[in-house]
C-alpha cells in the first residue's frame, strides 16, 4: 500500500503468477491495509521521523511500529479465514 489518504495497492508483477487463493489472501492482507488507515499511521512516523533524523529512539520506534502493523494486520485477515 502506498500514499496516505488516497492510498493504493500496488504488487509486484510476480505477483500474478501465483495461484489463485494466494492472490486473494494476498490482496485481502492490502485491502486490510487500506482499512485500517495503515499508511497513514506510518507517513505521521515518518514525518515525526524526519523533523528529528538525528534521534535513534524515533528510528527504533518506526521499525517496531512497522513491524507491529504487519503483525496486526496478519492477525486480523487470519481472524477473517
């Protein structure tokens, strides 16, 4: 998912190749994205991010909360299964 409040899917052309009950798990997981308002929770960490680029706290945390959204957003499309 990429942008912010105009957020879009966008896959890797591979992606295509894969069966189909592979695809949809993996746009369900995207869509779960779009809903959750995923990308713009991490564009505002980035933007916090970037006003103090010098602080190693910020950047530990950006890693954490993307990692935390990823588990998030896993549990919640293997809830929905």
């Amino acid at each position: 998912v990429i942008g912010g409040r105009e957020a879009s899917i966008v896959l890797p052309h591979w992606v295509l190749n894969l069966p189909r009950p592979t695809r949809a798990l993996i746009l369900q997981h995207e869509r779960e994205h779009l809903r959750a308002g995923d990308a713009t929770l991490q564009d505002a960490m980035r933007l916090v991010r970037s006003l103090v680029p010098w602080n190693p706290v910020l950047w530990y945390v950006e890693r954490r909360l993307a990692a935390a959204i990823e588990v998030d957003c896993d549990r919640r499309v293997l809830r929905a299964l």
